[in-house]
C-alpha cells in the first residue's frame, strides 16, 4: 500500500480507565486501580440491577463485565456496590476536557463519548514533548494529579489507528500508552483472528466475514475490495480501509445528519408482562417524544416502536425483540401518535414480557398550523392542541413534573421516576 498521500497526523484517542467506577473510588479517597467497587443501575431484590462499570480490580478478581446483571455480581463483602450517579460523571468529563484544552486548541477537540476524547495534536504536540509517548504521558500524569483518575492512551496518525491503538495496545500497557503508524500497523493488526476485537466489527458483520473466507485482519487486507463493495456495500469499502489502517475523516468538518428525528427509549425496572403496564409506558413516551418535537415547532410523518423483550422472552424464531415504523399524516398531536404507537404495539406483540421500549419520530416538518381532521368535532381539536400546548409551556417553565397524568401513579408507571434520570440513569448527587 502507498501510504504517500495518505494524511499523516498525530492523534491521540484518550480513555478514562473505568470511568463511572474510578469517579466514585476517588470520591471516596480510594485508589481506582486498586478499589473492588461496582456502579450498578436499578438494583433491586429482584437482582435485575445492571452493571454500568466495575473496576478493574473487581473486574481482574470477580470476573465482573459492564454488561453483568445484579444476580452475577457475588455476594462478597470485599465488592462495593454503588448507584450512578450521572450529574457526577459529566462534571468529572467537563474537567478532564478543561484539561485536554491545555494541549489542544478548541477546535482541535473532539469529545467522542462521556469516557473518550480525540485530540487532533498535528499542530501542537511538538510543543508538549520530544516523543507522541511523551506528550500522552504528560496528558496521563496531568488528569491523575489533578482529578485522580487514570487514563490510557492511543496513539497514531489518523483517529482509527489511534482509536485501534487504544483498544488493542494501551489498555493492556502498563504504561496505558499504545502507538500504531502507517509502517506498524501490518505487523501489528494483521495477525488478529478474533475480528470482533477490533472497533467497528460486530457479531454479525465478523459473521458475514467469515462466511466470505475472511478470518483474520491480513485476510480482510487482502480481499479483492471492489468484490467486498459488490458483497457488503459501503461497509465492505470501509472495512478495507480499516484493515489497512487508512482514515481520511477531517474532523473539523463535522456533517450535518441527513435527517433529523426524535427518539427515546428507557429500560424498564422490571419484567413487564401485563399490557396495560406495556401500553402505560409507550404513553408515556411518547408523550415525552411528541412534546419535544413540539416544543421545536415541527411535525412527524413516521413514527417507529421498539419494543425488547426480556432475556427469557425471546420470540420462537430467536428475534429478542420488535421494531415497527409506519407512516402517517404528518401530525404534532400526541393523541394521534400515541394511538399509532398502540395499534402498532397490539399488532405485532404476541405476549413476551417486555424489558425496553423505545418510540421515535421522523420524516419531520415545520408545524406551522393545525391540520383539521373532517371527521372530528373541530372545536374539540382546536381545544385539545390549546391543552397540549399549555402543558409544555407549564412543564418548561416548572419543570416536566409540574403537570403529571393520573395514569402515571398507577402501577408500571415510569414518568416521575424517569424525570429525574440522566442518560437513563439516577443523576445522583450525594452518597447512597
């Protein structure tokens, strides 16, 4: 391969060690590398708590992952066991970022999740060390003096090897340092087999590669890329990239979505297994959805349901759950959409206990006007767009527990519980 023309950069994808549980272990005077701690969400003597993070030592002694549910988790009085707390977290990522912005200008930030950063550092790094390693180590000791935390670190010459660098090198470096280069990366990536290791790659697609004769990365480097497009489309086109360690992505250009939608889903505490509990909850969802699409003056076309079953509740045909779209009138009224949601619901539902339901909208535009519908009592429409409207401006003003619906009390109900959750997750703001 002929990297000459290939954007040569240095860049550095940075990862916060097990964030959520270091954040806690430091809030506590604990060493995050050394504390047994565990954040769990929604734990319950049901034991359908879920992991959000453990620590590495909790991790490396109890064999503990940041998928495992309550019930895996061992009853050992060594393991600290502690709710989110979300408000925390984005606070701690608002200060690791202030710190990044030493070594980067503004626009050479990229935040990539709440525990990952890209730093485009072509421009500076010469100004911070002799080496990359050196500028990262740097980085490194600055966020553990001054926040406590312990962050690992990729480097390479665009942000896909670095972010190869970070999940395959740095994080098992004892230094928490990994580097990949146009000349290193062959000798370095090629020899894995195990595809679902490296970013990007997937169950299925690691699947789909297999089944071509694809097992390992210097396979995939050496397929013939306009079959791999003609087999799995674009995404063959970028998996080629991958192998071969190319990423022409200019961040600084950041491309608009090509359309614009709102969703929302949330894990329920529970098994769900009555309809009217199920039915409570896709109400109340979409309620939340439509009044955030309103409050942007627009309209739905298209309205989508998920709905996920519980572990044990797997479909006949193994599908672990539903996902609908159906197109409509384009509409801002929450009674039109909710019932769209419900016929879509009762149609395809067979009866499997429920664990996540999610609702979105799309195919958006602007609502400039109420759309009369011929067959209902016009003043009754106009009365009930007039309601909606001054329940969102009492919940902007109030906030969104100042007008709640009776239904809401009822048992199954997730509204005011859910009022208070960040990214899904208790907001926490003292110990518990």
């Amino acid at each position: 391969m002929d990297y000459s023309n290939e954007p040569h950069g240095m860049f550095l994808m940075i990862d916060n060690k097990s964030f959520y549980a270091s954040v806690e272990s430091v809030e506590r005077g604990l060493n995050p590398l050394e504390s047994v701690l565990v954040v769990m969400s929604e734990a319950d003597n049901t034991g359908s708590g879920l992991v959000l993070a453990a620590s590495p030592m909790a991790k490396r002694e109890f064999g503990i992952s940041n998928v495992s549910r309550q019930y895996e988790v061992p009853d050992d009085p060594r393991i600290l066991v502690v709710p989110p707390r979300m408000n925390l977290y984005i606070q701690k990522n608002l200060a690791i970022n202030r710190i990044f912005r030493r070594f980067v200008a503004d626009a050479d930030l990229f935040p990539y999740s709440i525990d990952e950063s890209i730093l485009d550092m072509t421009k500076s790094w010469r100004l911070f060390g002799n080496t990359p390693e050196e500028v990262a180590r740097r980085i490194q000791l600055t966020v553990r003096h001054e926040l406590g935390l312990y962050t690992t670190v990729g480097i390479g010459e665009n942000p896909v090897q670095a972010k190869l660098a970070l999940d395959l090198q740095a994080k098992h470096d004892k230094e928490l340092i990994g580097r990949l280069t146009y000349e290193s990366f062959a000798d370095k990536i090629w020899p894995i087999t195990y595809l679902e290791k490296v970013w990007s790659i997937g169950h299925r697609t690691a699947a789909h590669l297999n089944r071509l004769g694809i097992h390992s990365m210097e396979d995939l480097a050496h397929v013939n890329p306009y079959e791999l497009r003609h087999e799995m489309g674009l995404i063959g086109t970028q998996l080629f990239a991958l192998s071969w360690g190319i990423d022409r992505t200019k961040l600084r250009e950041v491309r608009p979505a090509k359309e614009k939608s709102w969703s929302n889903s949330q894990v329920l505490p529970r098994d769900y297994k009555v309809q009217r509990e199920i039915e409570l909850v896709i109400r109340e969802i979409g309620q939340q959805v439509t009044s955030r699409m309103r409050h942007h003056q627009q309209q739905a076309g298209s309205i989508s349901l998920f709905i996920g079953f519980a572990w044990d509740g797997q479909a006949d045909d193994g599908r672990g759950g539903l996902h609908h779209t159906h197109r409509i009138a384009p509409t801002d009224n929450a009674r039109t959409i909710i019932a769209e949601l419900l016929r879509l619901f009762r149609q395809y539902w067979e009866g499997q206990p429920v664990r996540n339901i999610g609702v979105g909208l799309a195919r958006l535009s602007v609502s400039g006007s109420l759309q009369l519908d011929i067959f209902q009592d016009p003043e009754r429409q106009l009365k009930n767009d007039r309601f909606d409207r001054v329940i969102d401006d009492l919940r902007d003003r109030f906030g969104k527990t100042a007008v709640v619906p009776a239904s809401s009390l009822m048992r199954g109900g997730t509204m005011i519980s859910r009022a208070s959750l960040v990214g899904g997750h208790n907001g926490g703001n003292s110990f518990d």
